[in-house]
C-alpha cells in the first residue's frame, strides 16, 4: 500500500470540542448519559455552555483526530470534513492542516455554524459528549474528492456520518470510489448510542463488505449484536467482518479476522486526565501500521501507544510527535 | 479590607490566547524575541497564524488571568476590559463567568474582532507571546464601572492598559475613582519592552502614589530603572513604591515596603510546562491574601503556589481549584 500518494484518508464531522471539567453530578443535573455522545440542537448547546464551566477548545472530531494521529505518525493523510466559515471553522482548519494533513473541503458560506461538542471530563478522566453537529450536517456527496479516495489506500469513515442526513450519501459514495480504486474502507462504530441508532444498515455495511476493516469498542460491539456476551459477539463478528478491532480499554484489544485472533496488551499509562480521543488515536495507530503494512500485533501496539499519549492530557490530539515515540518504543524504525 | 463587596477588580486587555509549541529556530526565522510580548497588527497575527502549529484556544489576558485565580482562590472578583460581540468574545465572557468573575464590560458590537495573543511555548517551557489587541483597543473611560470601583477593595490594573489609545485614560479614571474611595490601586509592570515603552509615565505613577501596590519581575525591574544590578533597582524601588513585590522565578519574591524587606521561596514545581501566566497568577495569590489581610510572607506563599501550578501546565489559568489547594498547604483555613 506504500505507493498510495494518501495513506489514509479520513471523512468525517468536522468539530471543535469545548472542554471543561465538570463533577458527576453535573451530569446528572443536566440528564446527560456518563461516556456517551448526545446529539444536541443549537439551544440545548447554549443552555450547556452557560451551565458549565470555564473551557478550553480545542479542534476534534473523530475521524479528524485520527487522521491528525495519521500525520503525527508521519503518515500522508487527508481529511474530508464540513465547517462553516466563521471563527472556529477557521480554527478546525488550522490545526489540521498545521500538522501536514491535506485538508481542502470548501467551509459553507451560508447556514448553522461550525459545529461544536461540548466534551466534560469527569474526575475519574471519563469524558461525557454533546454534540451540536452545526455546519457538519452540511456535508455532501458533491464533498467527496473522489481523486483523492481513489488515491488514498485506505478511507476511514467515523459511524457518526450516519446522523447528519446527507454524509451517509457521501459515506457510500467515497466506499464505492475507494473499492472501484481497490482501495480499502474502514468504519468506526464511534459509539454505542450510534449503534443503537444505526444497527441494522452498519451490519449490513459489514456483511455486504461496503467496510473492509472495522473499529469498535467493548460497548459499541455488544450494542451491534446487542449482547452482553464478549465472546458471543467476538465469535459473531468474527464470522461477519473481514477485519476487526475491538478495543478493551486497560485489556487493550483483540484484532479478528477470518484466520486468526489476535490479542495486544494496553501501552502502560501513569495517569488518565481526559479519555477523549483514545478510541480514534487508537485507531490512527493501527491503521497507519496496516497502511505500511505492518503485522496486526504491531498495528494493534502503535494503536496502543497512540492512544495512551492522548489519555494522559486534556483534548483529544496528541501534544507530542507520534512517530517520535513510535521511535522512542521501537515500533517503528 | 473584607467588608468590600468586591475584593479585587481587574482591569485590562480581554484576550483569548491561542497557544501552539514552537522549537527555538521558529522564533528566530519569525523574528520573535524570546520570552517577550509583542504587539502585532492583524496581518502580522495572520502571518503568524499560518506559521504555527497546531493550537488550543483558551482565555487570557494578564489582568483577566489574575483575576479568575482570585475567584479561584474563593475571592470575590470583578474584572473590566473590551471584547467584540464574536465567537471568541463569547468564549472569553463564558470563561471568566463561569468561574464566577463579575463581567459586565458591554461588547463592542463593530470595529476589529476579539484580542488574541499568539503564544509559542518552546521546549524549555518559557512562552513568547504576540498580541493582536483588536477589540481590546476600545476600552474607553465609559467602561469603567465606578460604583464597581469604589467598592473595590483592591483595583488592578496591567500596564499593558497603557498601550491601547484609550485605555489609559480608563485606567486613570479607575485610579482615581478608587482613591476617592480610599481603596488600593495595584499595577503589574507586565512586560520588560511594555516598561521600556512607558518608563516615565510608571515612573510618575509610582511616585505620584497613583499605584500603591506594585508587580514586576526582575526583568521589568531592571527595565523600569534602567539598571542590570538587581540590589540597586530594589533600593530604587523601596524609595519609591509604597508597597512593590518582585518575583524571581524559581528564587521566589522579594517584597519591598518602607519599614521591611521580606524575601519568600518558591514554591516546588515538578516539571515546568508553560510559564504562560506565572506573574499573574502570582499576583493573584498574593492579592488575594492582601485583600483578606493575611501578612506579607503569607501573601507571596500563596502568590507562589498558584504560579507553581499554572507553569505546570499549558495556559494561563489553574486547572484545580485554588482555594482547595492553598487549604492542603496549610495557607487558607
């Protein structure tokens, strides 16, 4: 796959996370599910920000962050994503392309803002999201550079393009483009809410192998096969899927395809400050391995690595060069 | 000084601070002066933008930042200073209420957007700092709140208030205000280059007894009476300044008054990770125990501690809560 010009190319919703620190029963007060993404309107956006306390922003979305672990990995990455042109748009734009990731969707001139999450980190480091999708809804098939997706060796797309009404147009059409390039697609679940609102048409994604390769976690695994049996859904998976990561948090992740199961310990963390993003640098780290064509154990400990570095800060983006410390623990040369 | 509604009001520039790492040689290709401040135009901080790396966006402002660690530390606060009525206007107003500041400065509703300062924090943890004052440069005498003034126990004010046009009339009026009041007027000094632009004119604040209370670091010092030998400026100082503090960094303080000298040691600090708004924090602390009376050495302890965790991190305001800690080091009750 090393002669691809993009090694992996991310489509998702573009989004600048708001964060703040705020105490378990903030969320209570304010109804909202401890771990999970809401999907929120523009009023409940304003009645939370007024609600909690001082923030820090920083750019996020979920496939975005991956492609932006792509690049700090020294990976050649794209990324494919709606903000409005305002402030924050500009500052989503910024820091991607800051960091060396091709970044040319055209922002939308008219219409809702740039969109926002409003992430609280709870003292245990567990982050509870709300999503105010804004100009991400605006995504559109006429989005999809298709050049580029045909170019690219692999196109990540976040399970959260399901919501906004027209990305799921743009979804199918960058997976077609990428498998008439026989290219390769990858899906994360994002979570398990999503699933839950999504389950029949991601397994049918899966069955009908529209996604070749497939990110989940504990929780978003049992909500697709809706058990609460790991092996069960392992096994149920394994049939499905062509290849599949679950991510275990501290256990770290089973990788499952068709021949062989695989099982990576978690890198060692000292102190989780903000869990933000460990899912989505997880997989930045896997798939820039599988890009280079690296072994699964190795995939699964660069995602490892990369999501360990991103836990132990606030904001979902690394703070330092991964491919410096892929270096520093000799997982890459 | 505790019957006061408000015990510490700020005045100053209202910045929201856009912060990146930097290695050394970007300063010098960009022609930046380490561990300064510099004052830029907008196509500057364009310029500047598009050079650096990727940023968070979180709210500053020296005398903003002082003020949110006074709230911090359980004090009543009030600050005053120009923002626009934009996105990072928004995000400015949100942090320094949320915390629990009095903001009730009205936003400009035309002219430049909201003041932000470009901070590039190098390797060794020092920060250089670029501001475009934007909004900032219409704080004018009609924004001074007086009855907020002359129930202020304590009115602080940044030096660089003496750069935007009408903000220096707006502190002189606040000073005045204040003294009619018979309450306290403190300066910070802010910045060596700020120094050296306005010497004469803090001079004559100083000796016209227009700020009791004085903030500089040995730099600003140095600057303030021209001279590289730190005992002869503090000889200067102490004829000249009612009551002055000058922070060391790791040396501590050393607080100058008529009748005393008091020197302090710093706080212990494990790793220093961005020194963006030690001295306004420091001021902080110590404001805060001025205000509530405490002696002087236990002033420049608390003034320490909240400079030792704000360097600890990236931005300029505490990331815990100050009261809490000053209570498990044995400064607060």
């Amino acid at each position: 796959m090393t002669n691809a010009r993009i090694e992996v190319l991310g489509i998702g919703n573009a989004i600048v996370d708001v964060i703040a620190r705020a105490e378990d029963d903030f969320l209570v007060r304010q109804g909202m599910n401890k771990g999970a993404m809401a999907l929120i309107d523009e009023e409940r956006a304003e009645h939370i920000y007024e609600a909690m306390g001082p923030a820090v922003e920083v750019s996020g979305g979920s496939a975005a962050n991956t492609i932006v672990g792509i690049a700090s990995l020294g990976g050649r990455a794209a990324f494919i994503g709606k903000v409005r042109d305002d402030a924050l748009g500009g500052v989503f734009a910024h820091d991607i392309r800051a960091i060396g990731v091709r970044f040319e969707t055209p922002p939308a001139f008219e219409g809702a803002s740039t969109g926002r999450c409003y992430v609280l980190v709870t003292p245990d480091g567990e982050r509870t999201l709300n999503t105010y999708l804004g100009a991400a809804q605006d995504l559109h098939p006429n989005d999809i550079d298709s050049e580029a997706v045909a170019g690219a060796a692999i196109t990540y797309l976040e399970g959260y393009l399901w919501d906004p009404k027209n990305a799921k147009d743009a979804f199918l059409k960058a997976a077609t483009v990428a498998h008439d390039s026989h290219r390769h697609v990858a899906l994360s679940l994002s979570d398990a809410f999503c699933v839950d609102r999504w389950r029949e048409e991601f397994l049918e994604l899966i069955r009908t192998h529209t996604v070749d390769i497939l990110f989940a976690n504990e929780s978003e695994l049992h909500s697709l096969y809706q058990t609460s049996d790991f092996d069960t859904a392992a096994a149920a998976l394994r049939k499905e899927a062509q290849l599949a990561v679950v991510t275990r948090g501290e256990k770290g992740c089973v990788i499952v395809s068709r021949d062989k199961v695989t099982e990576v310990a978690a890198s060692p963390v000292e102190r989780v400050v903000d869990t933000t993003g460990a899912g989505d640098l997880f997989a930045a780290g896997f798939l820039f391995g599988l890009a280079r064509g690296l072994d699964h154990a190795i995939c699964g400990k660069l995602g490892g690595l990369a999501a360990a570095e991103v836990i132990q800060h606030i904001g979902a983006r690394p703070e330092v060069g991964l491919k410096a410390l892929a270096q520093e623990n000799g997982l890459l040369a």
